[in-house]
C-alpha cells in the first residue's frame, strides 16, 4: 500500500459506508472522521453547531455546507498537528462546495486525496436497510447493526461493548426517504468531480460486509489504476 491513505467514502445513505469506513480505520490504524456523528454528538451536547444542525438532520435534509467545513477543517488540523499517516472520510463531502472546501484546504496541508471508494447498490435495498439498521449508543463504539441481515447475539445490546442499540430518527422511513432525494440533489453529482480526478473505485455494496471489506482491501492494495 502507499504510504499515506487519504481516503473517501462515496455513496447513498444506506449503501455501508459507516460500517465499512470504521473498519477501514481500524485495520489501518488511522482516523475515521464521520460528519454524521460528529454533528449527532453535537446535538445531544447542544453546542452552538448542534443547535443549528438539528432540524436539518430530523428532516434528513443536508447541513448547510458553512457548519460541516468549519468542523472538517478543525479535525483536519488537529490530525495533521498529530502528525497522522491518513484519514478515512465518512460522508464528507456531499455537495460540490464542500468537495472545493476540502480540496482547498488538503491543498493548504499538503494532503491529497489518494481514493475515492464508490459504494454502489441499488435504491431498493436502500431504504430497507436504513429502517432495519440500528446503532450503538457508546459513541467510542458506534457498532452498526441490522436486525434482519446483522442481529447482534443479545436483542437490543451491542456485542462489543453491552450498550444499548437505539433506532435513528432519521432512519425512518419518511426521512430515509428524504435523506436519498437529497442524495440524488447534491451528493451524486460528485461521483463526475472525482471521476474526472481518475480517483474513484468501484465497490459492490450488495454483497456480504465482510465480502465487501475484502473487496475494498484488494482494491487498496492493487496497483491498478481506477477509473
Ligand atoms: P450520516 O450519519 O452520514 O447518515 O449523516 C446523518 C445526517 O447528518 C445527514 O442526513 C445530514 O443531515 C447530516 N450530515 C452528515 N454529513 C453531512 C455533510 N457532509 N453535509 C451536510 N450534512 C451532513
């Protein structure tokens, strides 16, 4: 593998970016920056971010792009005064002025983005997922689940760590419904801004998780060039 990994996850609400971007963290040893929980985190924490950030997650519409690139940017900064080898970016950016934003600010740090991994499969499956999906409360945790396709051993408890899972608000039906049509508005149209970039890599997000795992890590070891 190159020695820094800078890498996106692209992809429809739904598709396995969370799970797979967190996994991808860890078996690279480097940060997972999640704008989703980060901005949950300060909801409940009411911070200033938080309290203009709520009804927009409640109603699956997206953050206005000034309060997710200020946050992007102080994590990026903080990562970069570590000294880190990389990044793993879990849906950031989802429109073009956030995709410029960061490409800007890389630029400033002297990062490029080194893959953008394409989550693909299709819009029926989608909402399924997202209504079915469950999540672990300990934020340190954050273990995904799925109560048809990923029950965890104990009804209701993470197998990780023994906290309670929880159901989204957004993961309703209604506002799934909402979160893809914003998808389709603002976010697809940057799959052609990374395509011109030649840095995108398809990934089939129908198969099993552990499939699709290893599917993105024979691509982050291929030398093949993406499309
Ligand atoms: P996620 O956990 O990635 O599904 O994100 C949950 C919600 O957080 C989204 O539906 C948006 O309301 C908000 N959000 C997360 N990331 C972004 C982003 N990059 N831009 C705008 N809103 C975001």
């Amino acid at each position: 593998m190159e020695s820094q990994k800078n890498v996106i996850f692209f992809g429809a609400p739904g598709v396995g970016k969370g799970t797979q971007s967190k996994k991808l963290s860890e078996e690279l040893d480097i940060p997972h920056i999640d704008t989703g929980s980060l901005i949950r985190e300060a909801i409940t924490s009411e911070s200033p971010l938080g309290i203009k950030a709520k009804s927009f997650v409640e109603e699956g519409k997206l953050v206005p792009d000034e309060l997710v690139i200020d946050m992007i940017r102080e994590k990026l900064i903080f990562q970069k005064n570590k000294g880190f080898k990389g990044f793993v970016l879990d849906g950031f950016p989802r429109t073009i002025g956030q995709a410029t934003a960061l490409d800007n600010l890389l630029g400033l740090l002297k990062f490029k983005i080194t893959k953008v991994i394409n989550v693909q499969a299709p819009e029926e499956i989608l909402i399924g997922r997202l209504s079915s999906r469950r999540t672990c409360t300990n934020k340190s945790c954050g273990t995904i689940y799925n109560v048809i396709t990923q029950k965890p051993a104990k009804e209701g408890l993470c197998d990780h760590c023994g906290s309670p899972l929880y159901q989204r608000k957004d993961d309703s039906v209604e506002a799934s419904k909402q979160r893809l049509e914003e998808y389709h508005t603002k976010t697809a149209p940057l799959e052609k801004y990374y395509r011109d970039k030649k840095i995108v890599a398809d990934i089939d997000g129908t198969k099993s998780p552990d499939e699709v795992f290893q599917d993105i890590i024979e691509l982050l070891n291929s030398p093949a060039p993406v499309k």
